[in-house]
C-alpha cells in the first residue's frame, strides 16, 4: 500500500526581495511536501514578477489563501505589519481553523506582543531574519523563532542549507528582540560610516579620509565601501526598522533619541536623494561609494542653498 505524501502549504505576505527568495528556498529543497503561496492582488508589478519567478502560487484573495495555509509567513516593511497582520487575524479569528501566523519582521518586542494579542497562543510565533536574503552558493540568512509552537514552524519550513533557523524559546518577543539588537550593530555602524564619509565628501577631505581608513582601519574602509552603496535602495524600510529600535531602547530604559537620529539618516536619504528610487535588483545610481557620496554630498548642498536663499 502506497503511503501518501503529506504536503504543507506555506504563504509569504509579501513575496518581495526577501520573501520570495525564502520561497524559491523551501520549493526547491522540498518539492514534493511543499506548496508556497500568496495573496497577489494590489501588489506591485515588481513584487508580482518575483513571486511568479519563485513558483509561488497567487490565491488571489486573503480567503482563499487562509483556506489553504498551513503557516503564514509575512515578511514586509516593518510600518506595515501592524497593518497586516490586523488583517488576518480578523480572518483567522472568525475561521477557528489551525494556520499559524509567523511574524518575522523587523519590530521591537512590545510591538510582536501587541500584534500577538489580536491572535489566540496556539496560532501565532514571534520570528525575524538576520542576513540578507538566501542565494544559492551565496548567502544563507539565520531564522529566528520563538512561541509556543516554534518548533512547528521550524519544522514545516523544512531542512534546508540555505535557511538555518533557530528555535529561541517559547517567549514571545525573543525573536523579534534579537533582531532589534543585530540592526542595532549592522544598521548604526552602517549610519555611522555614512555620516562619516559624507561629511569627509562635503568638507573635500574624503580622499584623505578615505586613505586614513585603508592604513589604519581597513576593515573599517572595506565595510563603508560595501555597506553604503548596498543601503540605497532599503533605506526606506529601514527608518521604520529604525524607529522601532528607538522603542525598544525606551523600553529597556536606554535613550531612544540616538536610533531615532539614525532613522532621520535613513529618512534623508530615501526622500531627499534620487538614491531613494532605486530597486535592488536594477540598480543604476549609487552603486560604488564614490557615487554615492557624491549624490548625497550635493543633496546636502542644494538643502544648505536653499536655506539661505
């Protein structure tokens, strides 16, 4: 007697830069026991080729995807997943099915425990993701789960080398707190290096400056040369990453006021330099450090001028 296969049915909200390449991981490691959809209407052109480029499957509607989901991983901009996950537990309260809502993005602990509460405990795991997102013979990203159930989750993404995910605790808050404390390094040394460079641009030291850093601090230069061009086009989604750091200082009684300064960072360059439209995967300004700073440096010089005009 043939024994039957059993299959889980994943859904990414949203299928983006990230989203999807965590998909095209867990079909192509498990084809025969995995499904992973989505819900595409409203979304981007962008968003839609990228998942269509993953195989993941569009539902068409947040219904139909509850309907089939057995995990729920949403993985947007971090001002968005209030938003979204109001969304779906007003589904899945209604429903009373078994779906389990994952929410791996980037937000302070107190947020995920305000998000977790519109939930019941069996149906929602704390979650985040440090690294970039999985390539093959690139780059594997590192999970991180907490809750009740954070084992299940773990097991229905599935064994593969590109994903190593990690089982905290049964706390909510854990993953979502780990995350805040690895964009505090990654993202403030990145904000650092910015205002140091820029400001070496804007003072017509940066060639001194940056002879400085390859002498005395190579590590340091090899980081600003790869770290500033590589933020351009996130840098939208990092001022809320930002703000939500800030949170999570105030609350364990550290100032917010410096991770809202790097949010502030972030925020110029994504409003106030053509930095802030580019897209990851078709980058056209900004993509060496000397352009970048560049660009930057003469933002800063056309707001001076018009603040003196």
């Amino acid at each position: 007697m043939a024994m039957t296969t059993i299959v889980t049915t994943i859904a990414i909200i949203s299928p983006g830069d990230m989203g999807h390449a965590i998909g095209r991981v867990i079909l192509s490691n498990n084809p025969q026991t995995k499904r992973v959809i989505t819900n595409l209407n409203g979304r981007s052109e962008r968003t839609k080729a990228l998942s269509y480029s993953a195989g993941i499957i569009d539902t068409g509607s947040d219904e139909e995807l509850l309907r089939q989901a057995d995990i729920i991983l949403s993985i947007v901009s971090p001002s968005e997943a209030a938003a979204v996950a109001h969304r779906f537990s007003r589904h899945m309260s209604l429903n009373r099915g078994s779906t389990i809502y994952v929410d791996m993005n980037a937000i302070a602990p107190q947020t995920t425990c305000s998000i977790a509460s519109n939930f019941s405990e069996d149906c929602f795991v704390d979650g985040s993701i440090v690294g970039l997102p999985p390539r093959a013979n690139e780059y594997s990203p590192t999970i991180y789960l907490s809750g009740k159930h954070a084992q299940k989750v773990a097991l229905a993404i599935g064994d593969t080398s590109m994903l190593d995910i990690r089982v905290l605790g049964d706390e909510i808050g854990q993953a979502s707190g780990l995350k805040m404390c690895y964009g505090t390094m990654t993202k403030g040394i990145t904000a650092i290096a910015l205002h140091a460079c820029v400001a070496a641009r804007s003072l017509k030291l940066d060639g001194a400056f940056l002879d400085e850093l390859k002498r005395s601090m190579p590590h340091g230069f090899e980081m600003a040369n790869r770290l500033i061009p590589d933020m351009a086009p996130k840098a939208s989604r990092w001022v809320a990453e930002m703000e939500e750091i800030a949170k999570t200082n105030e609350e364990i009684g550290l100032t917010a006021e410096l991770f809202q300064a790097v949010a502030n960072t972030y925020r110029f360059v994504a409003e106030k330099t053509p930095l802030g439209n580019e897209i990851i995967e078709d980058r056209k300004r900004g993509t060496t450090l000397s352009d970048a700073l560049d660009i930057m440096a003469e933002c800063l010089d056309q707001k001076k001028q018009k603040l003196n005009d």
